[in-house]
C-alpha cells in the first residue's frame, strides 16, 4: 500500500510514520510537509534513509504538486495529519486556520475525488465543545466548537463527510483525546510543564488548572488510527479515548513530583478566552469494531514520556520555550 501522509514531519504524524515503518514493511510512505514551526524533520532521522519512505517539501494548498504527487507515487490512500492545532495561536491568526485546516483538507478532498483514493481524515475532540462534571462525547455527539481553532477542524470535519454523502468518497475521521509523548512541540501543556521544570523556569496554568483532559499515549493514538486506515468502515468516524481524565493542574504536578522539582514553579495567569472545562472521548465504538483498546497507563505513558525529553535536550532546546507562548 502506498500511503500519502500530510503533515508528517509533526508531533503525531512522525509517530505514526515511525511506527508504521517499524512494523510493516509493505507500506510505502510519502510524507508531505511544508515544515512550519512545529514540524521537524529530526523527528523521522531514524527512518529518513529507508527504501520505502520519502519526504516532499510543500503545501496541501499546492492543489497541482498533491496531483504530482499522487500520480508519480500510486497512491492508494491519504491520511492527513496536516494542521494548525494550537488553540491560543487560533486566538492570534484565526485566518490561517481556516486557510490550513479547512481549505487545504479540501484541497486534498478533491485530489482524493479525483484520483478514487480513500481518505483519513485526523481531527480532534475538540469540535464537540465542552463537557460538564458528566457524560462523554460518541461520535453522534453534535458538534459545537468554542475557538477558532475547534471551529476550523469542525469545518474540516464537516468537508469530509460531506464528500462522502455526495462523491461516495470512502473517508473516515478519527477524533482523539488529548495526546502527549515523544517529539511534541513544546508549546503544550505536557512537554511545556517538562522542559520548563528542568530548566526551573515558571510553568503558566490558565485560571486555577481545573480542566479536565483525558490522556492518550501517542503510541496508542498512531495504532488506532493504522487500524482505522486498514479496517474503518467508509463514512465513519471514531472517537479514540484512554479514559484517564486528569486535571491540568493535577498533571502539572505528576510531572514536576517525578523531576523533583519544586510546585513555586507554577504560576497562575488569567483563564483562556472560552476554556473548555472538560473533554472525554467515548472510545467504545473504534474497541468493538476495531478491537483496539488503549495500552498505556498514564503514568506510565508520562514517565515514558519525562525521560525522552531528559534524554533529547538538543531536539527541545532547538524548539526555545522562550519563543512560544508558555501557556497552558
């Protein structure tokens, strides 16, 4: 299978190229990626050399090179990690959301259209809005989304499955929780929390760090979404959830308690414009069609988690913390 990933050179889509071509080696991998901020071409040294892998520099929004590409390398399916994802950048430069995440996903719809491809459509649980004390989202939870950022995904959601009730385009969109590990741009709460406290800079928390976020180990993340891309019903969309909700602040605190580092550290700053209080995935469809369940205990994900960042200060130090907006 020759496998079209968009957005690879980031946080999970170099996890999930790294994972796939570490255990299956009749997968073909173009990774195409107009290298932002976030996106990193160290995140895939170990697998830059490999036959069956290949890095294109580029836009989604380049509708001409996604054809080239397509038609040169066989396609036979896109899965598009390719996103704006940072929600107080969302706050800042809400244009360039919509223009990456909604026009570029249509973008690439088209190519997919046109070529009689299947599409992945990687979203968040975030279109969903907010969740109160109770209850979780399932994939027929209506979606209302409270920044700019959810509210371009949302449209990207939308897009998608759109084609496939119109085109008989064969999609499917994947909502995940909250996902940390290796390799995460440190301008979110977890790697941000980490590389601050090991340099014993204050670590910001919006309000009084009361969200409640459901934890996902990107290693878990990356196999459901391989199992969705082999096995997903067309038209479907599937929660992906751990179902270990933590408090923020609660976070914060497991990772400075395991670096012994002092809680002085945490500074409280005004809350976010809208914070959502709580976000909980359902992941029991993607379990009892998929058979896939989440492997990775919390802590044991963090403390993994902890010591690549210990192990990779120059990845994180060429990332200067300093230079994002270090606040969760």
């Amino acid at each position: 299978m020759n496998i079209l990933v968009t957005g690879g050179a980031g946080f999970i889509g170099s996890n999930f190229i790294q994972h796939m071509l570490d255990n299956h080696d009749d997968y073909h991998i173009i990774n195409l990626d107009k290298l932002t901020y976030s996106g990193n071409l160290e995140n895939l040294s170990e697998v830059q050399s490999r036959r069956n892998y290949k890095f294109i520099k580029g836009s989604i929004c380049d509708q001409k090179l996604v054809d080239e590409v397509i038609i040169k390398y066989d396609i036979d399916v896109i899965i598009n990690f390719a996103a704006e994802s940072h929600v107080d950048r969302s706050f800042q430069n809400p244009f360039l959301f919509t223009t990456n995440n909604v026009l570029g996903t249509q973008s690439l719809l088209d190519a997919a259209k046109n070529h009689g491809l299947r599409f992945v459509q990687i979203s968040t649980d975030e279109v969903y809005g907010e969740l109160g004390d109770t209850g979780v989202f399932t994939e027929d939870s209506p979606i209302s989304p409270n920044n700019p950022y959810a509210a371009s995904k949302a449209s990207a959601d939308l897009h998608v499955l759109a084609y496939h009730r119109t085109y008989g385009l064969p999609i499917n969109i994947v909502r995940f929780a909250n996902t940390y590990g290796p390799k995460q741009y440190p301008e979110k709460l977890i790697p941000m929390t980490i590389t601050n406290a090991l340099q014993d800079m204050p670590i910001y928390i919006h309000g009084e760090g009361k969200s409640i976020r459901d934890w996902l180990y990107v290693v878990d993340n990356v196999e459901a979404i391989r199992l969705v891309m082999e096995n997903g019903i067309p038209g479907e969309v599937y929660n992906i959830g751990a179902r270990q909700e933590c408090q923020t602040l609660e976070t914060v605190y497991l990772i400075l308690d395991y670096l012994r580092k002092p809680r002085t550290l945490i500074k409280f700053v005004e809350d976010r414009p809208c914070q959502d209080y709580r976000y909980a995935n359902d992941p029991s469809k993607i379990m009892s069609h998929l058979h896939w369940k989440a492997q990775y205990d919390f802590e044991v994900g963090l403390r993994k988690t902890i010591q690549w960042y210990m192990d990779n200060r120059r990845w994180w130090r060429s990332h200067d913390p300093r230079s994002v907006e270090s606040r969760i």
